[in-house]
C-alpha cells in the first residue's frame, strides 16, 4: 500500500511539474497613460455641431448648439506608443438638458487616415433623472490596430430637444508589450 500511495504521490507531483511549466512566457508590459483635464489643452480639440461656445472650457469640454441641436460632438488626435496591444477611454460626462429621451452619448476612437473605427460605444439616457448629473463613461479594452487615431464623444439627442455636453478628466490607458 505504501509504494501504492508513494507511486500516486510521485505522478500527482509529475503532472503538477507539467502544467506549471506549460505556463505562457512572461513578457514585460508597461501601461502609457494620457490624462486630459482641459487645463491647457484648447488648441488638440475640435468640435462638431455649431453653437456659441468655444471648447475646451475651463475644465470641462462645453459644446452648446442651441435647441436646434441633434449632432454634438468633440474630438482630439492622439497618437498611441509603439507597442500598445489594448487600449481603455475613460471619460465623465454631463448632458446639460434634455427635453426628451433617448439622448445617446457614443464613444469613438477612429484611425485619422481613413475614419474606421477601431472602437464604439454607445450609452443611452433613457430617462430625464439622468440628465444633468455627472456620468463616469468607460469603453472597456479594445485592441489596437492603428497608432494615429482620434478619439471623439458625440451627443445624438432628439431634433429640437438637447443642448449642451460636458466632459472633463478623459484618461486613455494602454498596455504597451
């Protein structure tokens, strides 16, 4: 009985040895960050949509079309490192008034040459409480395909019926191998 037990013993050990020594070879991977307050950063955005307002403001990022407004939208040109295999946006947003719902915010990020999209998301307000608070908006990872892209938020709201975005503390982390 005891070779019995020391032979069992002997082949757990073995076929423990061969699966962690089948593991995945470790590679370093660092994480690049890009933090944008709007402190400072005006002249790397663009908007969409018209309006009075000029973006970024102070620190948040305003566009206000006026109540003929269906189409916002606010954009800015990165290029990610070399090396970055899965990107994730980050972004906090406030819908400054609706009259109706559904207000649909998407998150885009694009390739600069040729406008694919690399990645989209899409959040709906689909009741008025939502409108007018502070909205923490993620996109989750998506893998990179294109270092030269440009991230963009759009507000899609209801002809006649929304007027203004704001967004502020958009972060981008990257795995880079």
């Amino acid at each position: 009985m005891t070779r019995r037990l020391r032979q069992a013993g002997v082949a757990v050990l073995t076929v423990c040895a061969v699966i962690l020594g089948l593991g995945v070879p470790a590679e370093a991977t660092t994480i690049w960050e890009l933090k944008d307050g709007f402190e400072g950063t005006e002249s790397l955005w663009f908007r969409d949509g018209g309006g009075p307002e000029d973006c970024p403001k102070y620190r948040t990022i305003l566009n206000n079309s006026g109540y003929g407004a269906n189409w916002l939208s606010f954009g800015r040109r990165v290029g990610l490192p070399a090396g970055a295999t899965q990107c994730q946006l980050t972004v906090w947003t406030n819908i400054d008034y609706a009259r109706q719902t559904p207000v649909t915010i998407s998150i885009d990020v694009f390739r600069a040459d040729n406008r694919v999209y690399e990645m989209n998301k899409q959040v709906q307000l689909t009741d008025l409480s939502q409108v007018g608070t502070w909205r923490y908006q993620t996109t989750g990872y998506w893998n990179v395909n294109a270092r030269d892209v440009v991230f963009r938020v759009v507000l899609v709201g209801q002809e006649w019926g929304v007027v203004g975005m704001r967004m502020d503390d958009l972060n981008v982390t990257c795995r880079v191998a």
